[in-house]
C-alpha cells in the first residue's frame, strides 16, 4: 500500500551571500513502500534538500508537506516520525555502540519495554550484537553506518532520510543496507537515500535526479535507464591498444560516451545515430560488437549532453617516456605491522612500465597503508618497496623528482589561490623560470583554469579540485603516478575527463598505480590487485578476476559481483 | 494536564541522557582531562613557586674600598642577611661588569674615605648604592635592604659608643590577613582564577564547535531535543568539572602549599558557581556563534584568558592602571571573582565585599547564558 | 635547492597572508598587547586611596599627613575617626594603607622621643602594600634628613642612590622590552606549529613529503617565514615602545636582530616539536598554550627569576624565553656589549640544536 508522505512544491534554497541556489525550484512526491533514490553528482543540491526535508533548514521558496505538516511549523510533532542520519552517521565516536544506541533512544523517547524489544530488534537486524561494548570510533566504515541505521531507525519513523549512506563503504556493506532498507520499505516506511553513485539509483523504486540544483527527472529509473535502450553495445576481442581504440570511437560525432570495461569497450551512441563501422575504428579483424542493455549512468550523461570527448590535451602536451617495457614498481613481502594488527601482510606485486596498476579493496583492508609504504610515506615493518629500483623511503630526492602523487581528496592549498598553487607544486619540483612558465600556461589551457587564476580551490566545486590535483601531480612530467582514490565523488563526467588524461598518459609511457573502491574504475586497469585483511587474495586482469567467479547463474558477472565473491572466498568459516 | 507531566518527565530524561554523554565524552578525552585535572595542579605548583614577588634571595655585590674596622663591621651586618646572597669584591669594576652581566642585581660601595669621614664630626660619609634599574622592583628592594641594614648599623654602632641612637619617628607596617606578606597567598586564589577561566571559557569554548564539525549537531537537531535541553546538557556537565577540579585546586592550596582560607566553603561554592556559569556562558557563546574549534580557541584565549590573566587584579594592580583600562575591567568576570577569592582565603566572609562582587558576577552569568540561548538555533541556518 | 626552499617560504608567506583574518589575526593582537601589558601590567602602585586615624591632632602629624598623602601611590586620602571605622575600612577594601598615629605623636616628636606610626595595610594586596610602604618610608626619612638641616644636626652617613639604565624605575622600560620576547615567542611557536598541523589535517603534508623535498628542506621552509613574521611583529613593539611609550634604545639593533634570529631558532624548534606529536591544528593549539603559559610564566617576565627556588632556577635555564628576555632587556636598557650577549645567546643555540634535532627525529618517525 503505497501512499504519498512527503509533498515538495517548487522548493527553493538560496543561502545568504550565495550567488546560486542550492536547491531551485524542485517539485517532487516521496510515497511510502519504496526507496526513493536522491541522485546526482557533488554539489547536486541533495544534501540541502534532504536537511530541508528534516525541517533542519528552512526554504526560501516554495513549500514542503512531510506527513501532512511542514517540517518546521510542525517539528515538535514531525520529529517523532522523521528518522534521519547525516552524512558523517552523527555517531559519538567516543561512545560505544550501546552508548549510542540508547543515547538516541531517550532522545526519541523509546523506553522501557519498547526498549529492549527495539534494541534487541536493531542489533539482530544490524548484526551488531557481538559489537556492543565498542566505541563507535573503532567501527569499520560499513558498521559505523549500520549503527547510524540503527539509531535513525530507533522509535519507528515513517520516513528515514539517509544521506549519502554509501560512502566510504565497500561493496559488501553497501549490499547489506541495500537490503536492510528493502526490508523496510516492505513494512511500508518510505526511505529517501541520498546518492552519487549513479548504479545505485537502478535500485531505487523511484529517483529524484538533480544537478546544479536543479531536478533533471523525477520518477522510475527505468523510464529513464530505457530512453537508453538500444544505444549501448560493447566492442570485445579487438587488437592493438583498447584505449586508443576508444579515443578514436570517441572522436566520432555518433558515439556520445564511451568507457573501457576490462579488455573491451562499451560505447554509447547518440540519438537515433547508427553504430560506427568497426572497420573505421580499426579494432582488428576478430573484433565483433554486443548490444548490451543501458544503465542508469548512460542516461544521466545523455541529460547532460554526452561524454567529454576522447582527446587527452595534457597528454598531447606531455613528453613520451622512452624505455624498455620492465618492471618499475616491485613490492616484495611488504608487511606493515601496527602492534599486533598487520594492516599489511606480505603483499608482492610489480607493475611494469606503461601499466596501469589497480589496488582494489575495501576499507580498512590495508590497499592505502601498502600504497603509502610504496611511495615512501610509512616505513614497511619488513619486506620490500621499491620504485625505478630505489626505496623511496630513504631515497634521495632525486628518485622523488619522477613521481607524480595526488593525494585522496584532492589535498590542495586551501588559502593561496589556483595560480599561486601551480607556481608552488612547479617550483618544488624544481622547475623555474621560462619552463615554469610554460608548463603552468599549458596547464591553465588544457583545464581552462583561466577565469579562476585567483579564486582559492576550497570555493570551487569538487570536479575543479580534482583537475586542479591532477595538474599539480603531472606539471614536473613524471614516470611513474601515484593515484590515491582519484575520482571518489566527482560527477561521472569528470570521472571520464579524468581517465582520458590518465589513458593518454600511459600511451606515452607514464606507469600508474591507482587505489579505488569504484568498481567501474577497476575496469580501466591493465591489472588489478584485490586486497582483503592485509593480503592480497587475487590479481590479474579485470577480465580474468570477472571470468574467475561466472557460474551458470551468473555468466557475466560484474566487477562488483567479482569482488564480493572473492572476498567471501576468502572470509573465515567461522566468522 | 496529562501532556505537560508527558512533556515535563520527557524533558527529565533527554536532559539526563545528553549530560551522560557529555560526562562520558570528557571522561575519554585525554585533552579534556589533561586541562581540567592535571594542568591546574601544574599551574598551581608553578605559580607557588615560580611567582614570588617576594624577594629571598638576590644577589648583591659589596664593594669594600676601605678595610677600616667601621666598614667591616658594616659589611658583616650586610651580609648576614638570608635575603641576600652577598658577593664581596675590591673593586668597582668588577661589580659595574656585574651588574652589565645581570649576575648582581645591585652593589654596594663602601668608599675608601668612609671611616675617615665618619670620624670627622663636619661631614656625612656617604654609603653608595647602585641598583640595575632594569629590574625596577629588584632595584627598590636593593635600595630598601640596604637602607635598612644601613639603620641597623647606626644603631649598633650607636649603642656600642654608648649613645643613645633612634630613629625619632619610624613606620611599622602591620599585614591583615597575611601578617608575613607572603605573596603566595594572594597568587594562589588568583591562579585557581586562571584555571577556573580555562576550564570554564577554553574548555567549553570547543564542545558546542566540536558537535557542528563531526555531525553530530546534526544528527541531534533531528530528534524531539529541545534548545533548552541542548544548552543544559552542556552546562551542568562542565559545571560539575569546574567544581571538582576547583575542589582540587582548594585542596592543593590549603593543604599542600598552606595557603589559608579564612571563608566558609559554601560561599566559595556559591562565588565560584556564579563565576563558573559566566565563563562557561562566554565560552558556549563564542562555541554557538562560530561553530569552529579553532576560532573559538582563540576568541576563549583572547577574550577570557588574557584578561583573567593581567586585567583581573590578580598580579597587578587594578587601582594602578591608567583610568581607560580600569574602566575596561570592570567588564571582565574574573575581576570580581578574584576579589572574592581573596576576600574569601584571606579575610574571610566579609558580606558587603562578596555581595558586591556576587552581584556583578550574576549579571555577567545572565548576560553570558541569555545570549548564549538567543543564538542557539534550532536550526542549521 | 635554494629555489625550492624559497617556492616553499612564498608559499607559506602566502598562505599566511591571502586570507584576511589570517592578516588580522597577525597584526590585531600584537597592538592589542602594545596598548594593553606596558598600562596595565605595572607593579608600580599609583591612584589608590590613604587612610589616616589620627588619635593626635599635633602640628607634627599634621605635617606628615600632608606629606604622606602626596605620595605618588594614592590620589586621595580618607580620614576616620574610630577603631571601628579603621576596621571597616581595611575590610571593605577602601583603603590601601591606614596610618594609625598615637595620641601624644606630636608631643613625643619635639621632645624627641621615639614614636611609631601603625602602617595597615591590606593583606590580600600585599605586594602593593609593600610598594606603597616603601614610598612613605622614603617620604618620613626625607621628613627626617630635612629636619636634621633645619635643626643644623649633621647626620654622620648617609645613603646615595642611583638606579643604573633606569633612573627613575619607570616600570614600562621592564615591560616593553619583555614584550618583544613574549611577541616573538608566541608568534613563531604558533605559526610553526599551526602551519604543520595544518598541512597534516588537509593532507597536504604527504604531497610535501613524495615531493623531491627533504625534511630538512621542508623545515627550513617552515622556519623562515616563522622567522619574518615573528621579527616583523617584534619590530613593531619595538618601535611602539621607542615612540609611544619613549623607552631609549641604547644598544646595537643589529646585535639586537642576530640574538632574535638565534631566538626564533630555538623556539622554531619547541615549535616543530610541539607539532609532530599532534595530530590536529586543535591539538597543536593547545600544545602551544600549555608551553607558552610556563615559559611566560617562568621567564623572569612576570617575577624575577632570583626569588625562585634553587632547583626551579635550574629548571629555567631550558626556557628560552628566560635567555631571550635577558637579552632584548641588556641591549634595549643597558646597551650590553657582544660579549656579554654571548654569555645568554649559546644556551639559546645549546636549545635550538637540542630541540631541532628531535623535531626532526620526530617528524621523520610520525610520517615515515
């Protein structure tokens, strides 16, 4: 039984001193029995419109009903049927879990009896009762959400608001809340869930999608998936390099999108386009093309008007690094030991030249303390780290001169401007004078970072900082980049911007290792390891680790599917 | 009806649930617990020993340019003195290199015609004293010790001649409430000042901040609690470190460093609340308002702690500086409060000095508290 | 390497001053202390009340009082009548000082009998006490020496005072060259400090570290900008306390500026140590206020280092503040020659290599 909860008519949220809407002029219906996706990129407006929701800010256009109130005349009453968990969970970190837990249940009023029935209902369902007694701090990412769940869910609302659940959690968690959440949506809550991880709006039984503030469709996701039908297809078995085959695929005006998946290449085309021949991509004799069925992501980038295109400016501009094809990155039995906690054990791998290299894993599993150890940030309690054969931890400064690193979450200057962060990253790296000049010119050029020389970053959107990082990383012309979680909330159309340039880099030879929990990102990889408790519990190709898990109930498994398969693998039998 | 005693024992049990988990968070926060126990026993120690504006032990140089009997026997009554660690030297050079070297802080020249002049009935020999006036109160000092074992050496030197020597009129100062003018007694009740404003205003000062930067605000204003309950919640908990650790601090003065306390406790308790709830406001104001640890550090810091430090009366004095900055403090809590400290250890409870100061001290609690709750939002906005 | 350490200096000085209330908060304090510690830190007791219970009403108490009542302590004098009042008002803290004179002073002082006026004073402002028994000790043997020449009596000694470098005691001369120890102090430790934690909170402290950058070049690059800040911010009292408060400068402002920078050595390093142990800007913060406020406290600034026990004026010798203010105080005042400066710049050099050398020990251990 599906009623309407929550009505939203032209809801507007201008913020004092802003010059643009957060939220302009969205209109939509929230219905009890179904998940509700709120999806779009950062900087989308979901955050605002969901804290609008919670009656935590007031609009400044249009009007909000959330079960027959509005969320601030009524608050005092609304409250008790509003469940709702921040961003950061809104968990006491220094409380433990059973802390928290009843911290909220006086706040919400649930005692006695009801108590202990709700407490014992939310742990079994969150399966934390083993983790009672520990302090929320000491949470994995995944069980931090599960009790930030948990005590939204404390005096039984009639809408939880989730914001960005998702992030920071790795696959595994992910498809536990899905099905938390499914299960009570099938008592008839109604459950808005926060976004930008466009796969998960597929799942939703409604989405509200916005961009810039503004609502780009209100619906079933599928009404939109299907606009796609029929445009998507994939070129497998091709010879020669797949990523300057989707360069060429790219510059053609009927391809509207394209990634690398594995050893292939989905395409998207434009409306009413036909497909390229595939003789005039040149992909080779044996080369043969798959309709394959759309996604969620391929309509929201046709909404926006198509892909970034598949020339790499920054690439073209770089110089081509010459050398053999041998193994330049090479970790030997690397172990990183915190007390008695290996965060790291005996990890091995090596990454030839011109490859790019994918640490894979979930958070916490150790894929950032062996890329850390790598690029010399923390000291291996044993084995080996070395890069062009030199340890980078006791190397000279030399060696350091031909990395490149961009650091998770864009780490910039926050107070010197675009221009003054340029001159910085140029000028440690040594370079000056006309050289300096030039390459930060190029620089300003290929991003177009014109209109922004004297802006500070933190005031500019996500996707900005990250081009920004990267063009801080690249500026000295490295061999060898180090990439840590490089796109993890940018919008998918920055994303692909990003993995042009990384994909005309390694044509001319740069060597990448790159840590993601984007299962998509792992596709773009020539190799990927997939790293679990410290180890590393498989490696190989993306094709290959896909191919290892197919079954007759799964032929084509997905990256995710593969991950999750391989981790369960790998978990001990008791638990 | 029923509503109301709904709301009344709802009210009860969200405001004790928030106060356990503020107690519990201060509980299990090192720093938390480094600034309210362990730093005012530091503070205390050091100021005990460190601040002492009464001098025991200078050193002063005497220079000895005449060997005669008269001048050693003032040299011995000179350096007989525990105050003083007397150098003896021949030469005034030496002692003018010294006193460039700051390793005297003043000489004393017994010039070589002393006894000769001394015995001429026509003339007045003349004593020399230099004093590095860098130092000013060091120089007083110098200059009032020697004056007066200059006095005692008359005297003695007058009854050993059989004569009859005063001083026709003298000055005897008497010390109420601190007979031996020990300055520890009065820096002592101040110090627990600082500390107090430290625990109250700097403490605090990054609670509320620290709640908007993790979420949790967030998460809070999304359940049934009230800004009332919110703002309580802060405060009796903080209350509560502040007594203890004000507790502690009495303790430590009265037994261990034997400072005396002359009030009765449960006036100190009452002062030091009303005390306590200003600083405290002062310190949620500037945590609600700008909703940054940093900042808020550094306003508690600049706002509070500074003037509790110079403008409180508690080293110096208030009557002493220039009209403009007297009028300045007359804003500052921490002024009455130490007023009534020292009232309360040295003199006792002397009601028209405290009300006094109880008075102002209310006044800052409401003003500090009320706007405390004014901008408190029940929103994010 | 020179290049680099200079992108990084710009970089830092940038950072510092782009944003406004970075600038503000550079600037704002340090008048704020210039126009408030030289006023209102001064040991020197002015503008307080005396009280006299006179139970004579001779010629000679009357003199007196005249006298005592122009001292440069009080400004205006309360006369009582009773024992009761006295207690009153000692009490209820009208009063500094009461002086009490017995009832046949004035009979006893022209026969010449010994007398004795009662000073009372104020027990829980007992320093002031003090300071303001001093001046009426000096104000009763002017009184003394004068009627000795009236009644032509020659005294056989006298005492001949002089207060070197400072001649009239003015307390702001002690207090403004101590405050430019204390600006520097504060400044440095906090931009050090602050900066490093910074760069660790927004992670920008890893992409330093990958970089061709050494440790040692990376704290250089923290030290110099620590360095011009700290000395900008000095020169300003100094300057503030030549021309406003007219304190003579009668030493060398170069020997004055190569102690500071030995200074700033010593404290860039409490600095980065401070630092590598936090992990948040929070943290540093208050890592600098629990160093500062001892240092301060036990710097000689806020009462001299003699009075302390033994064993504390040992423990002192690690402060470096204690050296710093000793310094300025010789150059600024006593215009002390290289020699004598050296004597207090080379334990600020023992501290710098003692301190440094951890930090970047530390520093190494933290992020390696």
């Amino acid at each position: 039984m599906s009623e309407v909860i929550a009505i939203l008519e032209n809801v507007g949220k201008l913020f004092p001193k802003a010059k643009k809407s957060a939220v302009e002029d969205v209109s939509a219906q929230i219905q009890t029995g179904l998940v509700t996706g709120l999806v779009g990129p950062d900087g989308a407006g979901k955050t605002t419109l969901i804290r609008l929701m919670a009656g935590l800010l007031a609009p400044t256009s249009g009007r909000l009903r959330i079960d027959g109130g509005d969320p601030i005349a009524d608050a005092a009453r609304l409250r008790e049927n509003i469940g709702y968990m921040p961003q950061k969970f809104g968990l006491y970190e220094d409380l433990s879990v059973e802390e928290n837990l009843t911290l909220y249940a006086d706040l919400r009023g649930v005692i006695g009896a009801e108590r202990e029935t709700a407490f014992k209902r939310l742990l079994d369902f969150t399966d934390l009762v083993r983790f009672t007694n520990r302090l929320a701090g000491k949470l994995s990412g995944g069980m931090k959400q599960k009790l930030g769940l948990a005590c939204a869910l404390l005096g039984k609302p009639r809408i939880l608001l989730l914001d960005e659940p998702g992030v920071g959690v790795d696959p595994i968690s992910r498809r536990e809340l899905w099905k938390m959440v499914k299960d009570l949506v099938a008592q008839g809550m109604a459950v808005v869930w926060s976004t930008a991880y466009l796969d998960e709006a597929e799942l939703c039984g409604q989405v509200i999608l916005m961009n810039e503030g503004k609502l780009i469709f209100a619906g079933v996701p599928s009404v939109m998936t299907e606009r796609m039908n029929g445009r998507c297809f994939l070129i497998q078995s091709c010879q020669g390099s797949r990523r300057q085959l989707l360069t060429r695929a790219l510059r053609r005006p009927e391809v509207m999108d394209g990634v690398i998946q594995g050893h292939s290449v989905r395409l998207v085309l434009r409306k009413g386009a036909a497909a390229p021949k595939l003789s005039e991509l040149q992909a080779g004799p044996e080369c043969v093309t798959t309709p394959v069925a759309s996604r969620f992501e391929d309509a929201f980038i046709d909404a926006l008007g198509g892909g970034p295109g598949g020339e790499s400016l920054l690439a073209e501009r770089m110089r081509s690094i010459p050398g053999p094809k041998e193994t330049v990155i090479k970790a030997g039995n690397l172990t990183k030991k915190f007390g008695d906690f290996a965060a790291a054990d005996q990890v091995t791998f090596s990454v030839a030249r011109g490859e790019i290299f994918g640490l894979l894993g979930p958070n916490g599993a150790g894929k950032s303390t062996t890329f850390r150890m790598m690029c010399g940030l923390l000291a291996p309690t044993s084995g080996t780290a070395r890069v062009m054969g030199i340890d980078l931890a006791h190397s000279a400064s030399k060696a350091r001169q031909r990395l490149g690193y961009m650091a998770q979450k864009f780490s910039l200057y926050s107070s010197l401007s675009v221009l003054q962060n340029l001159e910085f990253f140029s000028g440690v790296y040594g370079l000056r004078g006309a050289k300096q000049q030039t390459q930060i010119d190029e620089m300003v050029e290929v991003f177009k970072f014109g209109p922004f020389l004297d802006v500070t970053p933190d005031t500019l959107p996500l996707g900005f900082k990250q081009r920004m990082a990267l063009a801080c990383a690249v500026m000295h012309e490295p061999d060898i980049l180090f990439l840590d979680e490089p796109t993890s909330g940018v919008d998918p159309v920055t994303r692909r911007e990003f993995w042009t340039h990384i994909n005309g880099l390694v044509e001319k030879g740069v060597t990448v290792m790159v840590t993601t929990h984007f299962m998509d990102e792992a596709e773009y990889c020539d190799r990927v390891a997939l790293v679990y408790r410290g180890g590393i519990i498989a490696a190989g190709t993306p094709d290959d680790l896909k191919q290892s898990v197919a079954s007759t109930n799964n032929p084509d498994p997905s990256m995710e599917d593969a991950f999750i398969e391989l981790v369960g693998r790998n978990e001990p039998v008791n638990g | 009806m029923d509503d109301s005693k709904m709301n009344f024992s709802g009210f009860f049990r969200r405001l004790v649930a928030l106060c356990r988990k503020e107690t519990r968070q201060i509980l299990r926060d090192p720093s938390s617990n480094l600034i309210a126990f362990v730093l005012p026993v530091a503070l205390l120690f050091i100021y005990s020993y460190g601040i002492n504006l009464d001098s025991t032990s200078v050193s002063i140089g005497l220079v000895l340019e005449d060997s005669s009997r008269e001048a050693r026997q003032f040299a011995d009554s000179f350096i007989g003195s525990p105050y003083m660690k007397v150098v003896t030297s021949l030469n005034r050079a030496e002692m003018e290199q010294a006193i460039m070297e700051t390793t005297v802080r003043g000489f004393v020249v017994i010039p070589e015609d002393f006894a000769r002049r001394l015995q001429r009935p026509t003339d007045t020999a003349p004593l020399l004293v230099v004093t590095d006036g860098t130092e000013p109160n060091l120089a007083s000092f110098v200059e009032n010790y020697t004056r007066g074992a200059w006095q005692n050496w008359l005297q003695h030197r007058a009854d050993e001649h059989g004569r009859k020597f005063t001083t026709a009129i003298s000055l005897e100062p008497r010390y109420w409430f601190n007979p031996s003018a020990e300055s520890r007694n009065f820096i002592i009740p101040g110090a627990i000042t600082v500390i107090m404003t430290v625990i109250g205003a700097l403490l605090t000062s990054l609670v509320i901040a620290r709640e908007w930067e993790r979420g949790t605000m967030e998460a809070l204003l999304a359940t049934p609690v009230t800004r009332a309950e919110l703002l309580l919640s802060k405060i009796i908990p903080y209350y509560a470190l502040g007594i203890v650790s004000l507790l502690i601090c009495v303790a430590v003065a009265v037994f261990a460093l034997h400072v005396p306390f002359r009030g009765s406790l449960w006036v100190l308790l009452m002062v030091s609340s009303l005390f306590l709830f200003s600083a405290l406001g002062f310190g949620l104001l500037l945590s609600t308002m700008t909703r940054n640890q940093f900042n808020a550090a550094q306003g508690a810091l600049n706002g509070a702690f500074l003037p509790a430090l110079i403008l409180s009366g508690f080293i110096y004095e208030i009557r002493s500086m220039p009209l403009i900055i007297q009028a300045v403090t007359y804003l500052i809590p921490a002024r009455y409060f130490v007023n009534a400290m020292h009232t309360l250890f040295m003199a006792g409870n002397i009601w028209s000095v405290l009300l006094r100061n109880m008075f102002f001290l209310a006044i800052a609690s409401v003003f500090f508290l009320g706007l405390t709750a004014l901008k408190t939002r029940r929103r994010l906005e | 390497m020179y290049y680099r350490i200079k992108t990084l200096v710009i970089k830092e000085l940038q950072t510092l001053l782009r944003d406004p209330q970075g600038r503000r908060l550079l600037i704002i304090p340090v008048f704020l202390q210039l126009a408030l510690f030289p006023l209102a830190s001064t040991l020197e007791v002015t503008n307080n009340t005396l009280a006299v219970l006179n139970e004579d009403g001779g010629s000679a108490s009357f003199e007196l009082i005249q006298r005592f009542s122009h001292a440069k302590a009080f400004k205006e004098t309360l006369t009582l009548q009773s024992e009761d009042e006295l207690r009153q008002t000692i009490d209820q803290q009208k009063a500094l000082v009461v002086l009490r004179f017995p009832p046949d002073f004035s009979r006893s002082v022209a026969a010449g009998r010994p007398v004795m006026i009662q000073a009372i004073m104020d027990g829980r402002r007992s320093n002031g006490g003090q300071i303001a028994f001093g001046y009426l000790q000096q104000i009763l043997q002017t009184y003394l020496d004068e009627r000795d020449v009236a009644t032509s009596r020659i005294p056989i000694s006298k005492v001949v005072v002089r207060h070197w470098f400072n001649p009239n005691l003015e307390y702001t001369w002690f207090v403004v060259p101590s405050l430019v120890a204390i600006i520097t102090t504060i400044s440095t430790l906090i931009v050090t400090s602050l900066s490093v934690a910074r760069e660790r909170e927004h992670g920008t402290l890893d992409q330093l570290l990958v970089s061709p950058l050494t440790p040692g070049m990376i704290m250089i690059g923290k030290a110099v900008p620590a360095l011009l800040v700290a000395m900008f911010q000095g020169t300003i009292i100094l300057l503030g306390g030549i021309f406003i408060y007219q304190v003579p400068f009668q030493g060398s402002f170069l020997l004055l500026y190569a102690s500071m920078i030995c200074y700033i050595l010593a404290l860039v390093g409490f600095g980065l140590l401070i630092s590598s142990i936090c992990a948040t800007q929070q943290q540093a913060f208050l890592g600098v206020f629990s160093f500062v406020m001892p240092a301060i406290l036990l710097s000689g600034y806020v009462s001299p280092i003699d009075n302390m026990p033994v064993w504390l004026q040992h423990l002192t010798w690690a402060n470096p503040l204690r050296h710093f203010i000793l310094i300025v105080k010789s150059i600024f005042l006593k215009n002390a020659p290289a020699a004598v400066v050296l004597q207090s710049v080379w334990p600020l050099l023992l501290i710098a290599v003692a301190t440094s050398t951890t930090a970047n020990l530390f520093f190494r251990k933290h992020v390696v």
